[in-house]
C-alpha cells in the first residue's frame, strides 16, 4: 500500500534552451536522444554552457533509460564543464534519490539552491528529500516557498506538501492541498492517493475506495489495487468485483500483488512477508512497510485484534514517515485503543 512520493521535477527545459533541438527534444525516443546529443558533443568549439545542457540532456535520457550510471556520468561531467549549471545539481539530485542517497542528494540541492534561490522545483525536490529523512516541518518550509514561486507544474509541489502534512498527521492541512492539486490537474493520482489516505485515516474508508479507485484508473499499479482493495474491506464490501478485475489485469505468475492475493486468498499473511524481502535495504525497509500494514489490515478484518495490533505497529515503527503507511497504521492502532 505504499505510494510514490511528489515526483521530481527535472531540468529538461533549461537543456533544450541551451541545447540543439534535436538533442532537446522533448518528444524522441531517448535512444534518438542520446544519439543526438551525443553527435553534437563531438562538434568542435561548443561552448561550456551548451556543452553542460547537452551532458544534461543525454543523463536526462539514460535516465529515463533507467541506466543511472550513464546518467550519472553525464551529470557528473556537466557540473565539471559548468560549475554554475544549476540544473544538472537538481538533476543529479534526483538521480541520488533514486540510487537511496538522500544525504547527497541533499548537498545537490543545496548547490543548486544556492546557485539560483528562486530555484522552484529544486526547492520542491529539496522538500521531497526532507520528506524521506523524517524532517515534515523543513520538507514544509522548502514546499512552501516553492509553492510561492507558482512553478509551472504548482500541482506537484502541492501534493508534496500534502504529503509532508500528512506524514504529520493534520489532515485538514492535507486534505486541502491535495484537492488545490486536483483542481489544478483532475488527473494527478498522486493527489488522488494522498487524498485517499486522508480518508483513510479518518475513517471514512468508502471515500477512500473511492479515491484510491480514481487513482488506480490513472495509474494501474500494485500500490493503488492494494490500497483500493483494502479501503473497500474496511467499509464492509467484499471488494470480489474489484478483485477479480486486478486479477485479470495480472494473475499472480505476472505479478499479482502480494498484498491483493492475500485478500484474494492466493497467498498467506506469512507469504505475503516473505515476499517483502529484497537485497537493496532500502527497498527492503519500504515492501516491509507496506507488508506489515497489509498483513495488519488483514487480521484486523479477520477479527484477531492481537495479530493486527503486533502487526500494525511493526508498520508504525519500520516505516519512513513519507511512506502514507506511517500515517494511517497510526489511525488504525488509536481507533483499537478506543475500542
């Protein structure tokens, strides 16, 4: 049930301003990106500036390629040839969040801030980064100053703070800046997760089906079919329609999600732990977030509050505080409290 945080905003444009078009282009392949780019590296006398944007541009491809170490090189290289490029810092900034190096990322951040203050999306992206190391009150200073730079993607920088508000449980906070997101992009999932969780963590699990419906439309992934199929349980449906559909969209031998075969009665809560493990620990510590909130769910619509209780706080204590399961494994062990 966890979910992707604000996503990152790059530095693609400042590339394509200082890059040739073919390079910068926005709607090739990145394959043709990177041929591109790469052709004009090796024309002679290109300056420094548009010799960092072109660097910029190809990491920008190898990493949308998902090869981090070619991206990592080029950003690399960009800042040698152009210590002021304050968009390749941003950029390998994300790349370093991506590889779990929060604290570097951070020091990129600082860079590129530092480089240009009215910097917005690297401000957004620093706030990100406060997000993942637990800090909600800097994640929420540096978003709010993004958010007064009205960015061009105000959205994104909007549902971040959510997240920060959420990550420390004012909802109402929350709830308002993941609908300013949704009235800004109807079609943002990340808002309509956010929102989701808010509802969740009040309670009121049937608006968060509905949410967590909406935002599986848009983003047909593992994190939203569990969260649906969860939020559905809680209001007291049996969720079959649903977990048939998510069954036909991917059966368990092509990925069926652990959390999702469980409420289907494909998997064990036991199963569904062990499935959890990977070799990067932080990957580790997030699918073992996530499986110990499922699995809690699970026992607690079985009836076993003991089991729920135990397994619910393993999700309070071993979660990030960006992870929304942090937040709403909260709700659920205060509402056992009360009964």
């Amino acid at each position: 049930m966890a979910c992707c945080l604000l996503a990152p905003v790059l530095a693609a444009a400042w590339a394509r301003a200082a890059a040739p078009a073919d390079c910068g282009s926005a709607t090739q392949s990145p394959e043709l990106t990177i041929a591109h780019c790469t052709a004009a590296l090796e024309q002679p006398q290109v300056s420094a500036e548009s010799r960092a944007a072109l660097l910029a541009r190809r990491g920008l491809a190898w990493f949308n390629k998902r090869e981090l170490e070619h991206a990592a090189a080029d950003y690399d290289e960009a800042i040698r040839t152009d210590e002021g490029s304050f968009p390749a810092y941003n950029s390998r900034a994300i790349l370093r969040m991506q590889q779990g190096d929060v604290d570097r990322a951070l020091v990129d951040y600082d860079t590129a801030i530092r480089l240009k203050p009215d910097y917005a999306s690297a401000l957004a992206n620093r706030g990100n980064a406060w997000l993942m190391k637990g800090d909600g009150d800097r994640a929420i200073a540096d978003l709010d100053r993004a958010i007064s730079l009205a960015p061009a993607r105000l959205e994104l920088a909007l549902a971040g703070r959510g997240r920060a508000w959420l990550s420390k449980a004012d909802l109402g906070r929350a709830e308002q800046d993941f609908e300013a997101a949704l009235k800004l992009n109807p079609k943002y999932s990340n808002a309509f997760s956010g929102r989701g969780y808010v509802h969740f963590c009040r309670g009121d699990f049937l608006g968060a089906a509905v949410d967590f419906a909406a935002e599986h439309r848009l983003r047909p992934d593992q994190e939203s079919a569990v969260a649906w199929i969860i939020s559905l349980r809680r209001a007291g449906r049996d969720a079959q329609e649903e977990l048939a559909g998510i069954a036909r969209e991917g059966d368990a031998a092509a990925g069926l999600p652990a959390g999702v075969a469980l409420f289907a009665g494909r998997l064990s809560a036991a199963q569904v732990l062990q499935a959890s493990t990977d070799r990067d620990p932080l990957v580790q510590r997030a699918r073992s977030c996530a499986a110990q909130f499922e699995v809690g769910e699970w026992y607690l619509l079985a009836g076993d509050t003991e089991q729920a209780r135990l397994h619910l706080t393993l999700a309070r204590t071993g979660c990030d505080r960006s992870q929304p399961e942090y937040t709403a494994a909260g709700a659920e062990i205060a509402r056992l409290e009360r009964h």
